[in-house]
C-alpha cells in the first residue's frame, strides 16, 4: 500500500505474488497476501481469473460516482458500479473478506445517508469495511471526523451485519500520518 497503484503493473503484481508465495523464498501463503487497489475494474476481473488466492482490498472512500471523481479522479474511468460488479466475482478464500477502505471525511461522507448507501452497495458481497479517520495537514479544505460520529457510522454498519473496523491513526501528532508528509513535501511545507 502507498506505492502506486499496483493493477497498473498486473504482470508484475502477479509474479511478485509467486515469488513470495515460494517455499525456498520467504514462503508467504497467497491467503496471506493482499493486494490494495483503487479498483481497477478490468483487472480487477482479469486478477480474479488468475485463482491465485490472494486477498482484495479496495479503496473506496465514496459510495456515489460525483464524490469519488472528486476525491480520486480515476473514478472517471473505473466507476463504483464496476468496481461492485469486478469485485462480485472475485474469488475469495471462504474465511476471509473483501477489504473496502473508507477515508472518512467530516460533513462530506459520514453522514448516516452515506453509511446507508456503503451497506446498500456492499450488500451481497463477504466484506469488511476499515474505516479511516482523515489526518488533516496543512490547506486542506477536509477535517477529521469527530469521534462520536466515527463510531456512529461504525455502529450502523456493524449492527446490521457489515464486519466493520475503525483504523486507529499513528503519527498523527507529529504530522507523520498516511499521506501528510507527501502533502507537506508537496505544498513546500517541510525543509
């Protein structure tokens, strides 16, 4: 996670997972190992077809098409509604889940209309959903949702039925969390 997209590189992606599934190598099971995309659709399928085994997580992070585009501009050419029909017949191990990674933003999607819709949209699909506080850094326009309404949305999902986590952040304090010090690089902010 955090390098790029790996589905842009699938060939690699997948020879990457033999390798470390080999036993004379670091012998790591393929139900061990988890490949984190934006949801790339196509090769979402094409991954799928390939019965290596692995885990799935999907960055979310919206459950409408006008939000996502806004948040993660590949939305325009990798839509929810694709991403929900590659991820519908994607093999996965009968003890595990499909991971959907949820950035929670304040006042742009955990209200509980968008906690409805997370559920709607996942309905029919063996998934967890890890909710992710957002770490605020310097100019950003988005804030970090208030605890009460983390679990709030938490709590919707799980009591009905959604396995559902919340990400404790780390590095928080010393603006180490995922993506500020990118983001300060970026703006010039850091030396």
């Amino acid at each position: 996670m955090g390098m790029g997209e790996p589905l842009d590189n699938l060939k690699a992606v997948v020879q990457s997972v033999r390798i470390f599934s080999e036993g004379d190598g670091m012998a790591i099971a393929t139900h061990r190992q988890t490949i984190s995309t934006s949801g790339l659709s196509a090769k979402i399928e094409r991954l799928g077809k390939l019965e290596l085994g692995i885990n799935l997580a999907i960055s979310l992070h919206a459950v409408d098409d006008e939000l996502r585009e806004k948040l993660m501009p590949i939305n325009k050419a990798y839509n929810i509604a694709s991403i929900i029909s590659a991820v519908k017949n994607f093999p996965i191990n009968e003890r595990k889940r499909v991971m959907f990674e949820y950035l929670v933003m304040k006042d742009v999607n955990d209200d509980m209309a968008s906690a409805k819709k997370l559920l709607s949209l996942l309905d029919g699909i063996k998934a967890k959903v890890n909710l992710i506080y957002f770490n605020p850094y310097g100019g950003t326009q988005f804030k970090r949702p208030s605890d009460g309404d983390m679990h709030r949305f938490q709590e919707y999902l799980t009591s009905r039925g959604l396995h559902c986590t919340i990400r404790e952040s780390k590095g928080l304090d010393i603006s180490a969390a995922c993506g500020q010090l990118r983001e300060q690089e970026i703006e010039g902010a850091t030396v």
